[in-house]
C-alpha cells in the first residue's frame, strides 16, 4: 500500500509542509530527538528527506535514510545531492521487512510517519524488530506515528487545520483477527493539488504489545506546538485537544 500511494503522490507530499497540521512536527521532533550531535543516524520512511536534512543540520555525523517509494527517494535525493550534502545518503529499501546488509549500528533512529502503515500486529513487530537491530545498545528511536492516545479517534476530522481525517474502518481488525486494533483512517490534505493516504491508528496498547515482542521498551511524548505569536492565542485549542500525532520513542530493553 505504501509503495502505491506514495509513487503516485511523489513530491506533492511536501507541500503538506505548508499546512498548519503539520506545524507542529518540527519542533515536536526537535524535542524528543534531543542532543545527536555527532551521531550516527538512520531515517526509516524517510519520504522527501526532510527530516533526513533536519538530522543533518542538527549536527548528526551521518544520515543513512531509506523508503520504500523511488519515486520520493528520487525526489529526496535531488533536494539534498550528494555532491552539497555528502554525509546524508538514500536509497529505496522496504523498512518494514529488511535493511540492506552491512549496515553499522545506529546512535540514533528517527521515523516520521512509518509505524502507522502497520495493518498487523505481525507488521508492526517486523517494523519494530528492524528499529531494534540497527539500533546501537544505548541508542534511541524517536518516531512521529498517529495519536494512539486519542479516546476519540473514531470521529473524523473535517476542516482541521488544513486537513480532513476520515474514517474508513471505526473498529478495524486484522484480517481473520478478533480483536480491535484501533481504526483505519483516510487522510486528505487540502493543498493546492490534493493530498489524500490512507493508514492505520492503533490503540497505544497494541504499539507497547509489539515493542515488548520486538525487544524494545518505548514511551510517548505530547506534541509541541511552534512558539510563535499563535501560541499566545486559542489558535491551537483544537489541535491540542485531538493532536494528529505522538512522538513515539523506544530503548532497547
């Protein structure tokens, strides 16, 4: 699902950016990633490279970022060449299932927008399995996945903050599975061309089931909204009541 809706979607993903939905993530991500000055980082779904290049100018000492889109690996590659930015590398790998052989263990890994795409407990273990064995002893993942938090999350969302959040399936369960994992939402992003991606929002309970199958131990942070002037207003009251995301980050155990 992901390779097909995102060599479709391409470089219209980025202008999401754009979005007051979205605001919030950078500063949300800068917080949890904490201090990687001169560490070695690895980008899992790393899309357009945004966060591939937020590592970077971070300080970072190496940026190793894959997806499972060439299309988007494209595009990230002709935003941030090798030629300007020469310690950040991509490549089209399906994070979910396997990492390229010979990859040196990371200080560092960051994952924006991936563990969502889970639709089995089965899937979410093997995502989480390829963070823990890349993943340095003593190193850290940092990830944005959806609010698994949210005791509301089967209303949808319309007119929020640029965005309209449908959802498909209000009790979805894995195929021939009993128990409900959360719900399958459809995202529609209203830029100037169309947005629109499915994924899937779990209960938190079923993202710390499979951390523990995986071997890790994670925790969750509420997001950070921009500290400029609309922070000083009722701007992000909304927002903050149903934010669209959790920083989700993990030890190993």
């Amino acid at each position: 699902m992901q390779s097909t809706q995102y060599d479709k979607i391409g470089k219209k993903y980025g202008s999401m950016a754009d979005l007051p939905a979205i605001h919030p993530e950078r500063p949300s991500v800068i917080a949890g990633l904490g201090d990687v000055k001169g560490l070695r980082c690895l980008d899992l779904a790393c899309g357009l490279g945004r966060y591939s290049y937020l590592l970077h100018e971070l300080g970072a000492s190496s940026v190793t970022a894959f997806d499972i889109s060439p299309a988007m690996v494209s595009a990230a590659e002709a935003s941030y060449p090798s030629s300007t930015y020469p310690s950040i590398s991509f490549a089209v790998a399906d994070c979910s299932k396997t990492l390229p052989p010979g990859l040196q263990p990371s200080d560092v890994i960051f994952a924006g927008w991936f563990l969502n795409y889970a639709s089995t407990e089965e899937e979410l273990v093997s995502m989480m399995k390829i963070i823990e064995g890349n993943l340095n002893e003593g190193g850290r993942f940092v990830g944005i996945t959806t609010n698994a938090h949210d005791a509301n999350m089967r209303e949808p969302k319309l007119g929020f903050y640029g965005l309209d959040i449908l959802v498909l399936d209000e009790e979805y369960r894995e195929p021939n599975g009993t128990e409900m994992l959360g719900i399958k939402a459809r995202v529609r992003a209203n830029t100037e061309t169309p947005v629109e991606f499915d994924c899937f929002e779990f209960d938190a309970q079923v993202y710390e089931r499979c951390a523990k199958k995986a071997g890790l131990k994670i925790d969750w942070t509420a997001p950070v909204v921009p500290d400029d002037e609309r922070k000083q207003t009722d701007y992000w009251d909304r927002w903050l009541a149903r934010p669209t995301f959790e920083i989700i980050t993990a030890v190993k155990i």
